[in-house]
C-alpha cells in the first residue's frame, strides 16, 4: 500500500506527540518538527507509510538520544490491559463462540494507537465492540483454515493491545503459535519485553521481525521471520501498520483491525471506525 499526500500532516502530528513524551521544552520540540519535515523531500509517494515510519522515528532518536520515549507510556498501557484480563476471560468463557468473541476483544485492543490517539477508554471501548458488528467479516473463512492448521504466525502491533492478543491465542489452544515482535522500538509497537510483560511468550512463541519498521515490510524483517511468514500455514496480521505493508503480499493473510484514518478507511472500501476481520484477496 503506497503513501498518499493526506499522511503528510500525521507525520507531524506523530513527531509532535513523541517529542512531548520527552520533552517539553518548545525549542527541542520544533528541532524534532522541522528534523521530520526536512525528510519530506525524500520521501516516494511508492514507499508504504510502515517504511516511512522508519525513518521518520529514527529521525526522532536521532534527534532526542531516547531509545524509547513510548517506553512508559506502553508499560502504563499494558498494565492497565492486564488489569482487565479476568473480566474479559469470562465474557470470552460465557459467550456461545468464544473463538469469535476473543477476536472481537483482539480488535477492540487496537484502538490503543498513540500514533492516532492519546486518550482511549478501554473497558468502554471493549464493550461498544462487542455489541458492534464487524463491517468484513471472514470469520468463516478463518475458522475453516483453523481446522486444517497446526501453526500460525500472529503479528502482533502495539504493545498495550497484546494483552487482547494472548486473550485470542488462548483459544488457539492445540496450535503452535509464533508472536511477531518489532525487532526494535519504534512508536508505541511491541517489542520482545513489551509481549512478555503482556504475558505472551506464555501462550506463544516470540519472534522478532528484525525491522524498527512501525508495521511489517517482509523485505527489511529477518530470515527466521521470512520463514515464518512462507511456511506458516496461517498469517493473522494485527492492525493499520502491519495492513499497510502486507497488503500486497501474494500469501493468504486474515487482517484484524480497526479502520482509524481515512486513508486506510479508502483502501479497504469501508467508513473510519469499521472493524474488520478480513482475508486478503477475498
């Protein structure tokens, strides 16, 4: 999925949101501004918004010599989710499909985007969710490939929502699960320590992508995860970063998110705000 003009303005945005977390002096803050916006000259309208994302965040380390400025805000995140785990386990265990129900709560976890948005109720969110319907929905589809799988690759997206992530692997049980991890931080996306204090490496088996690419581009993630990717019998991807890049991919990929820009809201052919739980190329 290529860039389009109307991502321009998020790039700021974004930059201004991660330079307050560190920050709140106003000149470092327009150094960080104007380090972005002196990227826009080399940016291909041809390159996805993952990729640009990239540079973008690597322009901001650079800049700040934070490694991490989301790194508390993921932690705060994550442990407000955990506190939420027994709530949603029993809604999960009460429902007459709990596979499906946990996939709706999976998609409910992806409105904690702070790249979109800072301030996000999530047991209102949780529950306006549930009693939402899903604009695509191949639920069908996923649950025939799930009879006839053993092993699934599970891209995660970002850090808070993986809790809602292990509350689905968990009905995978009988599966061999792999969570696809950023190999670096970028955003707020999950990186190796972010899943383990979510509780993952408890249900799955983690694996990083070796990218600091906020989403998946398959050619800038390591060997192992190309492998994954190409041998997995089943890919569920997570989110608007990981649509973004994988999109195009010619393998069968189940997407779960949340359409928040109208950008993605475009090319999916769906309003800003559908869930969707879509097979690629269906």
């Amino acid at each position: 999925m290529k860039t389009y003009f109307e991502c321009f303005p998020c790039y700021i945005q974004q930059a201004l949101r991660a330079a307050r977390l560190f920050t709140d002096d106003p000149k470092v803050i327009k150094s960080v501004i104007d380090a972005v916006g002196s990227l826009f000259p080399e940016i291909s309208l041809d390159k996805t918004s993952a990729e640009i994302g990239e540079f973008i965040y690597g322009k901001i380390r650079e800049v700040s010599g934070v490694e991490d400025p989301y790194e508390d805000m993921k932690n705060k995140n994550t442990d407000e989710a955990l506190q939420l785990v027994p709530f949603c386990q029993n809604i999960i265990a009460d429902s007459a499909d709990p596979l499906f129900i946990a996939i709706k709560m999976a998609i409910a976890g992806n409105v904690i985007d702070f790249a979109i948005n800072h301030t996000v109720d999530i047991p209102a969110e949780i529950e306006a969710i549930l009693h939402k319907e899903l604009t695509i929905n191949d639920y069908d589809l996923l649950k025939k490939r799930l009879d006839t799988s053993e092993t699934i690759l599970y891209i995660g997206d970002n850090a808070g929502e993986s809790v809602f992530d292990r509350l689905l692997i968990e009905q995978l049980a009988g599966k061999k699960v792999y969570f696809g991890v950023r190999g670096r931080p970028v955003i707020n996306d999950v990186v190796e320590k972010d899943a383990k204090r979510a509780g993952i490496d408890k249900v799955a088996e983690l694996v990083s992508s070796g990218s600091a690419v906020p989403g998946t581009i398959i050619s800038k993630c390591s060997e192992e995860f190309n492998e994954l990717f190409r041998n997995a019998d089943i890919v569920i991807s997570k989110g608007q970063g990981n649509y973004e890049g994988l999109s195009d991919e010619e393998r069968e990929i189940f997407f779960l998110l949340r359409v928040k820009c109208e950008v993605i809201a475009g090319h999916i052919g769906v309003p800003v705000g559908s869930l969707v739980l879509m097979r690629s190329g269906n």
